[in-house]
C-alpha cells in the first residue's frame, strides 16, 4: 500500500549543470545557507517528535542525520527527514521501545530491532558489540526488524571512539540493477569500516557498494543537476544523466557500473551484504524489501562488528598511521590533487564547517524543510547567515 510522501522540489529557476565527480564539497557557493549544528538537531528533533516520536529515539536520529551533513555526506541529512517523517506517519515504524537480544554468546548476538528506528537499533547493536569485543577480542552483531540507520560511518565512529576497529553494513529499499537485470532486485547495501591511527588520525570507508547511494540522485534533482551515466539507469535498465528518470522507476548501477567496467563485482559485493545482513539476520532480502515509500515495515538486516586490536598483534596504530601516511605521500599524478585515504574528504568537510560557523545547505534544502516545518507546525530553520560570494580553502 503505497501512501503521501513529502515531495522532492522542482527548481526550474536553476539553470541544470553537471554534478562534480567528488562527493564531498570543499566549497561554500553563493546562495548557500549556513545553519547552526545546534540548530539543526533542535529542528530535526522537534519534527521527529511532532509526529510521535519519543524524545531519545528522535535525538539519536537528528544526531545521525546532521553529522552526516557536517561529514558533507547530503544525501544521509536533512535530505532523508521526509522519509524518516513519512515512515513515522504512516506506521511503517515504531516510535517507542527498545531492541530485544535473541540469542547471545560471549563474542555475538542476534537482535530483533523491534521495528524502531534505524539509529536507535544501531546504536543498540554497535554498543553490545563493542562491549563483546573489549571482553572477548571481537564483538559480532546481527539485527533484523530495522530501519534506515543513516550513515554507515557512525557507526563504526561509536566503535572507534572506543579504541576498538568498527564494522557495519546494511542491506536497503531493492533499487539497484543486478548486472543483466532489467528490474532492480538490491539495494545500495552501504557499509562502512573505521580504525584509529595515531594523534587523533585515522582510516574510514563509509559508501555504498552501488556507484553512488540513492539520496545522490534526489539532491541532484533538487539542484536541477544532471549525474553521470554511470550513476543509474532509467526504468528498463538503460543508462541515464536524468535523476529524475533514476527515481521514477529507474535504479542504480553497482559498484563499477556495468558488466565491461566491472559492474558486476559491485553487484556481487552487494550480495555478500545481504548475506551478513538480511540472510544471516533472518530478516527481509533483496526484492523481497518494500520500496521507500511504502507503509509496510521494512523489517532490514544490519551487521554490525568490532575488533579490539589489542587481541592482535601490538602496534596497531602505529603501522596503520605508518600506511596511511605512506599512502598521503606517494608521488601525485596531479599536483593539485593530494592522494588521499578513506575518511579525508569528511575531515575537510568537517573543516569546512568550523571555519564558516555552521553547515552549509543549498537553498533548495533550506525551502524544503521550511515547507515540512510549515505542515508540522513546527519553527522553521534559522538560517545564520548567506553566503554571498565563493569560499574555496585549498588548503584544507
């Protein structure tokens, strides 16, 4: 049964433009909003509880969701506030209560997420695994009955912070294309993994195991920008630069595109999620998931794994800071472009961010969540100031 969902904006008014190939800005452009962190979360939490949520679960969403824009990753912020709000509505997820444990051995856990939302599961599950991992080396979590999480990264954050190497994965909405399919039958299955090197440095991989995830598209369409057509396909299965076509019945393409550039070893990567994830999870799989707008729980498996190092091999952190730094170093093919490890894109963004006060929105992002602070009567997003003029730090 499919029901009202908040609606992506038109934006006519914008002349279309191709997306930059990097995901993560390191630019403020004119027109672009910035808004306080704090601001943000109060926003994002009062919406959340206008419509029933109780006041911890929407504070632990609101700080997955906004740390994701700090982290520059749009598609995970206030771009999936709809979808959290239209879940909520129409009672496709629960608002109270707490994820119940299974089954429970020393180093793992099968978990039934209760149908709450994603954030309030992952944060359940990644906490017990760390815990197993600082008593048993590793900690190994699987949940069924979950929601969207969010950022994968955040996860294996809440691992790092506690010295122990953090894994997730999830498997998502069926959105992508199999390679050879002409109907998507998977999802964009993000996972992440996170380890500390030294003097507050470290290595995170957080992405989707399809070319880009989902919310890439809705952002372009609202930026009235076209995408690569290695991106997606169009309803069919034919590639396309439209998102609009991608979102209207279309889909994704795996990790590497299609079949001759490799595609089909992102599809597979994509498998091996579900396998951690739904199977393993004995939650919902593949095609089997409603789409994102239905009202029927989503019932998504999610993975969650921590790695104490100091069950290992002792020094660590150090070989780990001792590769990246070896990686950084490496004679670059353009001098302009610094060789980078996973992780530094979000440190600049996060940069970014404290130097301007705030986080930067496109205006587009800002119209819609007024619109969605006007229907739920709830105060509309200050905007701290406008940026009236490129900003551009190079040397972040």
């Amino acid at each position: 049964m499919s029901r009202p969902s908040i609606k992506l904006l038109t934006c006519s008014w914008v002349r279309c433009r191709w997306i930059r190939a990097a995901h993560i800005p390191t630019s403020v452009k004119p027109g672009e909003k910035i808004v306080a962190k704090k601001e943000m979360l109060r926003f994002m939490k009062e919406c959340l509880m206008s419509v029933g949520v109780v006041e911890s679960h929407a504070r632990q969403l609101a700080e997955v969701a906004v740390e994701a824009d700090i982290r520059g990753h749009y598609s995970h912020g206030l771009n999936r506030l709809g979808m959290y709000i239209n879940d909520v509505e129409g009672k496709a997820c629960n608002v109270d209560g707490n994820p119940k444990i299974l089954k429970e051995r020393s180093a793992c856990a099968w978990v039934d997420g209760n149908n709450l939302l994603g954030p309030v599961v992952g944060n359940f599950c990644m906490d017990l695994a760390t815990k197993k991992a600082k008593e048993a080396g590793v900690g190994w979590v699987v949940a069924k009955g979950s929601n969207h999480y969010g950022i994968a990264g955040w996860y294996a954050m809440k691992a790092m912070q506690r010295g122990v190497i953090g894994i997730t994965m999830t498997n998502t909405y069926p959105v992508t294309y199999p390679t050879r399919a002409a109907q998507p039958a998977i999802g964009t299955n993000p996972m992440a993994i996170g380890a500390n090197g030294t003097s507050d440095d470290s290595y995170l991989l957080d992405m989707a195991t399809t070319t880009v995830a989902l919310g890439k598209f809705e952002i372009a369409k609202r930026r009235c920008e076209k995408v690569p057509a290695t991106w997606g396909v169009a309803k069919g299965g034919k590639p396309t630069t439209d998102p609009d076509k991608v979102l209207s019945g279309g889909g994704l393409l795996p990790l590497g595109g299609n079949e001759i550039t490799g595609g089909y070893k992102g599809y597979d990567v994509c498998c091996a999620v579900e396998l951690l994830c739904g199977i393993l999870g004995g939650a919902l799989w593949g095609p089997n998931i409603r789409n994102m707008y239905e009202s029927r729980a989503a019932d998504l498996g999610q993975c969650f794994i921590a790695i104490d190092p100091e069950a290992f091999a002792p020094g660590f952190h150090d070989r780990l800071q001792e590769f990246i730094n070896a990686l950084r170093g490496l004679k670059k093919e353009n001098e302009r472009l610094k060789v980078e490890v996973a992780g530094d894109p979000e440190k600049k963004h996060e940069k970014l961010v404290a130097h301007i006060g705030g986080i930067p929105y496109h205006p587009n992002q800002i119209e819609n969540a007024a619109k969605i602070a006007e229907r739920l009567k709830v105060k509309k997003v200050h905007v701290l100031k406008e940026i009236f003029a490129n900003y551009d730090d190079c040397s972040m």
